[in-house]
C-alpha cells in the first residue's frame, strides 16, 4: 500500500448545491468520496504562524478540505513533493496512504476538514522524517 506517490493525490471536486439561503456540499461515502470514512476531525483556532501534520501515514487515506479559509498542504512521498493550497469548501486534496504531509500557512480563522479512513491509531503514524523516508524507500 506504500507505493503511492504524491502524484497519485489528486484534487476532487465536490457538489456545490447553491441557492439563495446558501450552500451545500455533501460528501458521501464511495459515491464521490473514493474510501469509506471511519473518522472525522477538523483543526481551528490556529495560531499565527503555526503548521501541522509533519507526520506520515502507513495506511489511513484521507480528504482534506478548507471548509472556511485557507491553508497550505505539501505531501512528500520521500522523493516528490507536491503543494496544493486549498481555499474553497468544495475542493479536497485525497490524500493516498503512506504519504508523510504538513499544513501550514494557515489564514486567520481557517477550519481544516479532515476526513479519515481509519480510526485513530498512533502506530500508523511516522513521525520522524527521516525513518519516514526509510520506510517509504524501501517499501
Ligand atoms: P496529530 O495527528 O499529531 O495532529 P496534527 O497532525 O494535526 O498536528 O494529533 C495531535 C494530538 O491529538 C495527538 O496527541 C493525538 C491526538 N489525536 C487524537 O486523539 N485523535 C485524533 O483523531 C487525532 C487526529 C489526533
């Protein structure tokens, strides 16, 4: 499963249902979502300045979406890296598993939307870069 590379996570494009009171924009499972979520989380109240993520993932998938505002995402696959800014509710970065990913560059306000293949699990995590690359070269 870790021989995706940064080139594999691709923007998709959610519906956008408009009318005068507002909008909607739904995301369901394997219909315009290519996994199946079992987790949600979002970050806010973001200082200034600060960046999150700075991990990799062995198996989770994700979308990740600015649901309000606006923030960076690098994926690194340990030899490609790939920056998306993402600033609209209905576009999400899908995020292939065995990516290490950072977001940063947060604006004032800004809610990152994450939706999680997986359960929380801290052993799917890689938090170190360099045993990041380790694994992922040689996986
Ligand atoms: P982490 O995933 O490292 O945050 P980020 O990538 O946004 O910087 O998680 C930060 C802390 O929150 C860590 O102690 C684990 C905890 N946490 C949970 O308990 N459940 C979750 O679903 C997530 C994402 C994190």
């Amino acid at each position: 499963m870790s021989s995706f590379t940064v080139f594999d996570c691709n923007l998709i494009q959610l519906p956008k249902i408009h009318n005068r009171a507002g909008n909607i924009t739904p995301v369901e499972n394997l219909i315009n979502l290519p996994f199946s979520v079992h987790r949600v989380y979002y970050l806010y109240d973001i200082p200034g300045g600060e960046s999150r993520g700075a991990h990799g993932h062995i198996k989770l998938e994700s979308l990740i979406v600015a649901v309000s505002g606006s923030f960076d995402v690098t994926l690194d696959d340990g030899r490609n890296k790939k920056l998306i800014t993402l600033n609209r509710p209905y576009f999400g970065i899908h995020i292939k598993p065995g990516m290490w990913r950072d977001i940063s560059n947060f604006s004032s306000g800004a809610i990152c939307l994450v939706l999680a293949s997986e359960l929380y699990d801290e052993s799917d995590y890689i938090r170190d870069y360099d045993d990041y690359k380790k694994w992922k070269l040689n996986s």
